[in-house]
C-alpha cells in the first residue's frame, strides 16, 4: 500500500508537466506568452516538489530535467548519421553572384534558383535526435562526424523542446527526426552571466560564443541550467515519417513542431533579393539582441540539393556569406618566420595584443615576401588587421600618418631559422623554401599534420611534445611514430606511466584508417583533404595510386598537372617509399573504401535506420555502393537487407512485415569486409 499514489496527485503532476510544456511552446516559438514568468516559475517549483516526493512518476520528458541532473565524470561519444559539414564562406555580392552561377551551371539550367536565406548565428552547433517525438539525445557538432554527449545540458535549456507538442493536431510527428540548430547567448544574457561571474571573483567570458561554449561543456549539468542558454533551429539530419520538397517548408514544420527557429529568415527569394538581404542584415546586425557574423543561404529545392550533393566538407546547395571583418589598429612589434611542413618559409607579425570581437590578437599571417612588399610593412608599424573567417587574421594596410621615422625594414633570412640551410625561391612562386629534408622545423610541422584530427587523429601527440621528440631524435619522420616505446616516453618531460600508456593505446587505435586520410596525412604538396578523396575514389587501393603515371593522374577531374607532377615526385623518392613502407609494416590498416572493384552485394538493396556507431551513414552507404548494391530510402519488397543502427525508428516494423531481413552494423560489416 506504501506504493500507491493517488489518482489526483497523478492527474495533478501530468497537467503540470503538459501546462510547463505548452506554456514553453507559446513563449519560444510563438513568441506570445500567455502567463507571467513569475506564475511558470511556481508551476516548476510545485511540479519539482511533486516529483520529489513521489519519485516513481519522475520522467525522462519532465519539464523539471530543466534544472540539471547528476553530475558527469565524462563526455561520451556520439556518432551523427548524416555528417554535420562546415559552409563555404563568401565575403562580398560577387562571391554570392559567383555562387548563383556554379550551382545553375550544376544543374543545367537558366531558370531563377530560389533561396532561403537566414541570419547566421555566431554560436555552437548542435544536433538533437528525437524518437517519436521524444528528445533521445543532443550532441555537439564535434569534427563533423562524431560529437560529445550534451544531452543532460542541452534540456537545461528553456527554448528546447523535451517532448514535441504540435500546433496542430493533425501534425505528424516523424518516428524519427534528427534536427540541427545554434546555441546562443544573447547580449543582455551575456551581460548578466559577465556580472554574475564578476561578483564571485571568477574569470569574465571573452564573449557571448565562448560563454555559450563553456556553458555546453559543463560536467555538471546544474551549472549549464544557471545559464542563459538559448536555442534556433536551421536544418534536420535523419528523418524518418515525414519528407517536404522545399528547405522552408521543412523550417516551418518544424516550427509547428515546437522548434524555435528565426524569425528574420527570407524564404523562397532570387540571387538578387538575396545580395539586397545580405546588405540590410549587416544594416541590422547590432539592432539584433544576439550575435550574428553573416547570412547563410540554402537552395530552398531539396531536390536540387539533393543533385548537387556534397565536397568533402561541405554542401555545394549553401553558402556562408561573412559580414566585413571587424577591424582593429595595433602596433607591429617584430616579423619572424615559420618554417612549414613542405619548407614554404612563412613570415608572421607579432603584435602588440588587441581584442577583436572578443578575442585577443597578437599574431597576423603576412603570406610573403612580396606581400610585405606591396604592403610597405615595417617593424615598429602601426597597422589595420582585421579577422575574416580566418583564425590568424590579415593585415589589411599600414597607418603611414603614424610613422615616427624609427621603423624597420624586414628582409627574409637567406638561410633557414631551424637547420641554416640556404633558401631557395621558384621564379613562378611567392614563397621561399627551405629543402633540407633533415630539417627539424619540417619535420615537426609535417608529424603534426601527420597525427592532426583529419589525417591519423592520435590524441595526445600534440605540439609539445612532438617537439621533445625530434629534439631528443626520438623521431626523424612520421614513420617513427609507430615505433615508439613506453620506455623512451616515460623519459621525457611531463610523460609518466599512465600517460605515456594512453599514448601508445591512442597510437594502436590509429592504425585503422581510410584510405582518403592515408592519402591526406602523408603530407603531399597539393593534396589537401578533397584532393586526397578523390584519388580514393578513383584508384582504390595505394598500391593501384602508387603504380599511376603523370597522364593517369593528369586526366581525372579536379587534380590537373601541378598537383599530379606532385605526386608523382612524392612517390618517386627513395625516402618517402621508405617512411610508406615502415607505416604499413606496422600494422597499419588501410580500409578501401570508394572504387574497389568487388561486386559481391551486386543487385542487392539496402534500407539504413537509426544511429552507427562505428562509421556515418555516408561512409555506409559508399562502402554498399562501392561492393555493388544499391540503397533505397523506404522499405518494400524489393529490400533485401535493413541495417539497423541504435534507435530504429519504424522502419523496423516495416521490415518484420516484409519479411525483410535485419541485420545490425557487424553484420554490415561481414557482408562488405573481406
């Protein structure tokens, strides 16, 4: 009888959660509140009370899992099923005009392409997945492909729909439904958070992003619900039981959903209302109360984004257009040089430190010898720098009315600041190299490229400790990596047991990788990561590139003559067939992934559900199409195969229905491994 809860108290707590529910809807999505703040903040506090005292009607989809759950001892991992890609950025009306003309040379037509365009908000990407109308889960946008665990935090947040409430009743609410959107912190938000923190001696944000950061990456999830968190939805993954032909109506269901999105987007506009908005949104920028860095436009046809499909980190239907940089004056304070991974021998102006937009900046890339020509850049300048989508920001001109006369005028070393070696400059080239192949400058700058998150992704072998390892010789090439020992790492400095471990461990778990990263890690001239894909795509196997003449190369679309005399030389020498060599006899694994030509799935049809862990719906679906088969977004007859990853949605039934046979990601695995 001590169990027994009594109907009222039962009835009582569901119209609490389901009043908290709707009463979020109005006031974040329909922008019309319909009780004081003060009257939802009781509700809450009676629901929390209720819940307390009865735990067993506590719930996963209470509005009360706004206050913060348990503490974290760690960030789990989180597998999106439809990569989570950067934009391609434009910083003027040509670029956006320039865009208009590839995407309609794509498409094969002269017909007016219509977009969607929307404020871009200067936040944290996000992703939340939803099972019949249930949040699931929430994750960060991580490297595109896998992302941390947030969800505890993320239903911290006011503006996130917990359970889905339609606006209307016919709504269908998909089985599965993956949506994309921007963690921000608005101004006056950030103001009161800096105030906060101010009056308990804590360090002040740099700005609202970094705020809105930290703030998703607190272990505790109480401390991200103290925070002023706020959320607009722009974009959706996976969706399973519901499907729109155009990008607006896709943003507009989701707001009939209960998904907030905002209300400055311009649906279904031509190129030339688009450069008109890009103009009056940087009008209105700081009229708005949140940061904004630029506009995003999308082909509002998800047919025709689905035709012109994807690079290698980025959609070709949507575009990036940046705001002008935010600029800043400061003082050149000395030029030094780097020595880069291919010997390009880069200067780089150290500046007196200034805050733009809430960084602080104390270097800016000078490209070369000539750009500091052109420029007339001097030590002891005063100079305009500005951050345009870069990280290290450009100097855009020097203050000649400040000169004092005491300026210095830069000259490139003629030798190398790291090995001595005499410089060489090409006549058709702006940069001057250094090509001492024992150089240790090189050689660190290339280990580093080498173990980076796009080429081997080892955690833990990070700059400084790449340092001490060529410096102690411990390493002369990136081959040596996979011949360290647990004895040699303990010796070096900050290094003990535990860590030098997890070193090896993260170096061991390396050694599977795909053949486009392969390709990209080895640190060919010319080849960055879409070069790298394509020859994946191409050849298949290294062994099969290896063997590739200059005319081979020369022919396949997107590579050209410079970047195949470059491999070419690469594959050509000696020591760097060595260094290959000594990588794979490691036991490093190569997976072939692209054009292989096996057939053994020919004919056979597959239909892909819920969440992989081990790799993303799209290296899926290229290693199925790869082998032969064919991938099918529905179930039916026809399907001989649904693999199903974590949370399924309905397709599941479908399939039993069917007499489809399910199979899970290991059983893929077997059916498209050798």
């Amino acid at each position: 009888m001590s169990d027994f809860i009594h109907p009222d108290i039962v009835n009582k707590v569901e119209s609490l959660r389901s009043a908290l529910h709707r009463h979020n809807y109005c006031y974040y999505v329909m922008d019309d509140p319909q009780i004081s703040d003060s009257q939802y903040d009781k509700m809450m506090q009676e629901l929390i009370e209720l819940e307390a005292k009865y735990p067993k009607l506590s719930s996963p989809d209470s509005p009360s899992m706004r206050v913060g759950a348990a503490p974290a001892k760690k960030f789990e991992s989180i597998r999106h099923s439809v990569k989570m890609l950067s934009l391609e950025n434009a910083f003027s009306d040509a670029d956006i005009l320039n865009f208009d003309r590839r995407v309609k040379a794509d498409l094969m037509t002269d017909e007016s392409i219509l977009y969607t365009a929307e404020p871009k908000m200067d936040g944290v990407a996000v992703e939340l997945v939803y099972e019949n109308g249930r949040l699931i889960s929430a994750s960060t946008r991580g490297d595109g492909e896998t992302g941390e665990d947030i969800t505890a935090n993320v239903k911290t947040i006011r503006s996130v729909p917990i359970l889905l409430q339609p606006h209307k009743k016919e709504q269908i609410i998909p089985a599965r439904l993956e949506v994309r959107g921007e963690v921000v912190i608005s101004r006056q938000g950030f103001k009161r958070l800096n105030e906060d923190m101010l009056s308990q001696g804590l360090a002040l944000f740099a700005n609202p992003r970094n705020a809105a950061a930290g703030s998703l990456r607190q272990l505790d999830s109480k401390i991200t619900a103290k925070r002023p968190l706020e959320i607009y939805f722009y974009g959706i993954g996976e969706v399973e039981g519901l499907s729109f032909k155009s990008h607006w109506d896709w943003l507009y269901a989701l707001k009939e959903l209960g998904f907030r999105i905002n209300s400055h987007i311009k649906p279904k506009i031509i190129i030339d209302a688009v450069c008109k908005y890009y103009k009056e949104l940087e009008d209105m920028r700081d009229e708005l109360p949140y940061d904004i860095d630029g506009m995003v436009i999308k082909i509002d046809s998800m047919q025709f984004q689905e035709q012109l499909g994807t690079r290698a980190r980025n959609p070709k239907w949507a575009l990036a257009c940046k705001f002008k940089a935010i600029q800043e004056t400061t003082r050149v304070l000395d030029i030094l040089v780097q020595v880069g991974r291919t010997g390009a021998v880069t200067p780089v102006a150290c500046l007196e430190s200034v805050n733009i937009g809430g960084v602080n900046v104390s270097r800016a890339t000078l490209h070369n010898e000539d750009e500091i020509e052109k420029k007339d850049i001097r030590i002891g300048d005063t100079v305009l720098i500005q951050r345009a989508g870069d990280v290290i920001p450009d100097i855009v001109k020097v203050i000649d009315s400040a000169r004092t006369g005491n300026e210095k005028i830069f000259h490139m070393p003629k030798n190398c600041p790291s090995c001595d070696s005499q410089l060489i400059r090409d006549e058709n080239e702006a940069s001057v190299r250094c090509i001492n192949d024992a150089c240790p400058a090189k050689i660190k700058a290339q280990i580093e490229h080498f173990v980076s998150k796009r080429a081997f992704d080892i955690d833990g072998l990070g700059e400084k400790l790449i340092d001490q390892l060529v410096e102690k010789k411990y390493l002369s090439s990136y081959a040596d990596i996979f011949y360290l020992d647990k004895e040699k790492l303990e010796g070096l400095d900050r290094m003990g047991l535990k860590s030098a471990e997890n070193l090896l461990y993260a170096i061991e778990k390396s050694k599977n990788i795909t053949l486009a990263r392969f390709i990209h890690a080895l640190g060919i001239r010319h080849v960055g990561e879409h070069i790298a894909e394509i020859l994946a795509s191409k050849y298949g196997e290294f062994e099969k590139l290896s063997g590739a003449t200059y005319d081979d190369l020369k022919n396949i679309k997107g590579v050209g003559p410079v970047v195949s005399q470059s491999i070419i030389d690469f594959l050509s020498r000696k020591d760097n067939l060595i260094k290959i060599e000594r990588i794979l006899n490691s036991g490093v694994r190569i997976r072939y992934e692209g054009s292989r030509k096996n057939t053994v799935l020919e004919g056979k049809v597959f239909v892909l559900t819920g969440t992989l862990e081990t790799m993303t719906r799209n290296e899926a679906i290229i290693k199925i199409k790869s082998l032969g088969g064919k991938i099918s977004e529905s179930v039916s007859k026809n399907t001989d195969y649904l693999v199903a990853g974590k949370f399924p949605g309905s397709k599941i039934e479908k399939a039993k229905a069917a007499g489809v046979e399910i199979i899970d990601e290991n059983s893929l695995k077997a059916l498209t491994e050798p």
